[in-house]
C-alpha cells in the first residue's frame, strides 16, 4: 500500500472518532515509549495529520477530557507550590508561592485550538 493512500486509510479510520471527540468535547490523547505522551484537539490533530504527522490508527488514540487532564495539572502544581513552601519555611526563605485558584466548573466548554 502506497504511503498515501495508507495516510488516507487511517484519517477515514479515524472519522467517527473525530465525530464523537468534537460532540463530547474530547481530546484525542495517545502515550507511547517512542512519542511519550501526545494531547491533540481534534483541529491540532486535522492540521498535524494533513502535514503527514501524528497519523496514527485509531487503535493508537483515546479519547479523553482536557479538563480533568487539567484539573489534575492543577493539583499537582497545588502539592508542588505547598512543597516548596514548606522547605522555604524551614530554609527561612522569605519567598512565598501563591496559586491562583480557577474556576473550572466540570463539562465547561473548552474552545479547540487550532
């Protein structure tokens, strides 16, 4: 199968996954050893594919949300900026970290990038 016609085989493979992405509000996300870990809204992913990237069955993708993704960046950043002020506290560093809080209500509608 020419390259080509193998590109076109997996974008109209991956039709129905672009449909439910775009009306669930989903991203398409994939990890791998050789990638590590790929995020793409489905208008990143149309315009990566259509420069010959990324173009990878749907086998290869999940669909997923970007806010719990997210919601969980935001976590993780909350224990890290605790984390350094605790040991500042102790250093006596007198720099304090703050974390502005966002209001992410759940099923909020994320524009795509595109």
């Amino acid at each position: 199968m020419s390259h080509s016609v193998q590109e076109q085989v997996i974008i109209m493979s991956l039709k129905p996954l672009f449909e439910q992405a775009e009306a669930e509000n989903r991203w398409f996300y994939h990890n791998s050893e050789e990638a590590g870990e790929v995020w793409a809204s489905p208008g990143y992913l149309h315009k990566e594919q259509s420069e010959g990237r990324l173009l990878w069955p749907p086998e290869h993708w999940e669909l997923r949300s970007p806010i719990d993704y997210m919601a969980s960046i935001h976590r993780k950043a909350g224990e890290l900026i605790e984390e350094y002020n605790e040991m500042a506290e102790l250093l006596r560093v007198p720099h304090v970290l703050l974390m502005e809080e966002q209001d992410m209500e759940p099923g909020a509608r994320v524009g795509w990038i595109s």
